[in-house]
C-alpha cells in the first residue's frame, strides 16, 4: 500500500515537474518574442522615458540612465550603463550639454544603435558659454520632443508609421490643452509677483513661454557652489519686490535656499520638478503631471499666498484705522469736557 502510494507521489511531481518546464519554456520564448517585438530605447532621463513610452506604447522598451530623482548633470556613468547602451535599439538624447558623460559612454559601448537628438528645430536659450539644456520645461517645446521622438521610432521601424501618428495626435492634443492651463493659471499671478526664484537655472524656456522673471541662485548646471553675489541679489529681489516664496528643486540639495527662505523669513513655494519626474503613483510621475504639478505649486505659492498676504495687511490696515479714529473720538470729548468745565468755572 505504502509502495503503491510513493510511486503515486512520484508519477503526479515528475508530471508536474514536467508541466512546469514545459510552462517555463513557453514562457522563456514568448519573452523573448515579444522582447523582439519592441524597440529597447534607451534615454538619458526619466522625463524622456515617459514621453517615449506615451509615443511608443507597448511597440517600444525605454531604459532611463539616469533613475528617476537624480541629477542628470552630474551623473556618471556605471558599468552596467555600457552593456545597456549595446543592446540599445535606439538611443535618444536631450544633447545642448545636458548630458556630457553620454558621448564617452556611447563610445566606451561600441553602440550600434543610431543616436537620435530630442532636441532637434528646437530654438536654443543662449546662457553664457553653452545653450540652456532645459528645453523639454515649456509644453510647446514639448511638442517638438514628442514629433522627434514620433520620427525616431518609425526610422527604426516604419511598419509602425500609422499607430505612432495616431499616438502623437493623441499626446499633442494633451500637451496643448496643458499649454492653455499654465497659460491661464499663471496669468492669476499679479505682475508684480512673477518672480520664479529657484536652485538652478532650469525654468528659463518655462518663464519665456508663460511671462515670469527667473532669478535662479546657480547657473543652468548644478556643478559648483553658488557665489556670494548670486545669494545677496536674490536677497535684494525678495526684499525688493516683497517675494512671498521661494522654490527648491527635487533633485537637488535644498539647504542654501531653505536658508534664504529662513533668513528672510518668507515661505519655501515647494519642491519643484525639473531634471526629473516624480514617483510612478506620484502627480508629477508623468511629463504632463510634472508640468501641471510645478505650474499648482508656483500660483499656490506666488498668487494665493499674496492674496493671503493682500488680505492680512487690509485687515491690519483697518484696525489701524478704527484705532486712530477712536482715539481722535477720545481726544475730542476729553477736550469738549474740559472746555465746558473751563467755561463753568
Ligand atoms: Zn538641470
């Protein structure tokens, strides 16, 4: 009986044994098949990646160098970068001096893939000695990305011309409507108060296209430490124009401007996104939320916050008011009682 029922056991695992190799197989080749199927795309930043994903759907398999939350600037390159860039299908960069360790990459990687240039007919913003690499910040521009990114797939593919078209249509549309929103939302801000002061100079294509003043506290590369002369001219700015807030950035470390805002004893805006997007499940995981989450943080910043401000120096106002006229009220019948006394006498 006890032999009858081990040879049972070993008849049903061997046959589930089986079962489950024949399953892995399966599974191994239909991988394959469909990894075969898509263009491995690989791109510097998450923002690109995002962008390329929205284009590419499932024909495509983006890779971002850079993770998500980190400085492209400043990133370097690590080995597994090299063996990546190999099997690249595709390689797509933003160029305009964003990435300067990418080029020795490509090269270290002996890529055969072909180099696509995100930037592509987009009007460089000249900042000293090289061009402003943040173009990708105004949703116009970023309609220029996404016919680049369009062309560059059906390069690599032309069979996909007809749903890449169809995908670009879509997001072009999106990217419009988010171009009317930051239009109208940063048109609340009172004129005045258009005064976009950040960590790095990254907002200059977003405060071309939507009207406001930049004072960044570094240049358009987070290298380096601010100068002294760039902390004492955004503290005259803030002084000057009574600023009620001031940005930091995600990517970058906050502590010069959290101490500005402390010393000046104004609010910090928020953590703005510029180099990178935020977590997957998070408002600004995506290159539109990232646009419309900056453009929510700055208006609540620099447009409620003032209104606030607006609000409590009336009210202060008024009390200052009723004060003086009661005390004039005051003057006055202490007077008239003293002249009548006065005349009694
Ligand atoms: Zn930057």
């Amino acid at each position: 009986m006890v032999y009858f029922k081990n040879k049972m056991m070993s008849i049903i695992s061997r046959f589930h044994f089986t079962k489950f190799f024949i399953f892995l197989f399966i599974l191994l080749v239909n991988m394959k098949l469909n990894a075969q199927d898509k263009i491995f795309v690989v791109t510097t930043t998450s923002i690109f990646k995002d962008m390329i994903e929205q284009l590419g759907k499932n024909h495509v398999l983006v890779h971002s160098i850079v993770p998500t939350g980190s400085d492209p600037h400043l990133y370097e390159a690590k080995p597994d970068d090299v063996q990546i860039c190999k099997n690249a299908d595709l390689i797509m960069i933003n160029g305009l001096h964003l990435e300067v360790w990418i080029e020795k990459l490509i090269k270290n990687s002996a890529a055969k893939a072909p180099v696509f240039l995100l930037t592509n007919h987009i009007k460089p913003v000249k900042t000293g000695k090289y061009p402003d690499p943040h173009a990708w910040m105004s949703a116009s521009n970023g309609i220029i990305y996404a016919k680049n990114i369009a062309k560059a797939i059906i390069t690599i593919n032309p069979d996909l011309k007809q749903v890449i078209h169809s995908n670009l249509e879509k997001y072009i549309d999106s990217l419009q409507k988010l171009n009317t929103y930051i239009e109208t939302e940063i048109q609340k801000i009172p004129e005045s108060q258009k005064i976009l002061i950040t960590n790095h100079d990254a907002f200059r294509y977003y405060g071309q296209c939507y009207n406001l003043k930049l004072i960044p506290l570094m240049g358009v590369s987070t290298e380096g430490e601010p100068r002294t002369s760039d902390i004492i001219k955004i503290i005259e700015v803030i002084r000057q124009n009574r600023v009620p807030a001031i940005f930091v950035e995600t990517s970058i470390n906050p502590q010069q401007m959290t101490q500005i805002a402390a010393d000046m004893h104004i609010s910090i805006g928020g953590s703005l996104f510029s180099d990178s997007l935020g977590e997957s499940n998070s408002s600004a995981g995506t290159y539109l939320g990232m646009l419309k989450t900056n453009t929510d943080m700055i208006v609540r910043a620099l447009y409620v916050n003032t209104s606030n401000q607006n609000t409590k120096v009336k009210i202060q106002a008024f009390n200052e008011i009723i004060f003086i006229s009661l005390f004039l009220i005051f003057l006055l019948i202490t007077t008239w009682v003293f002249t009548i006394k006065l005349v009694n006498k």
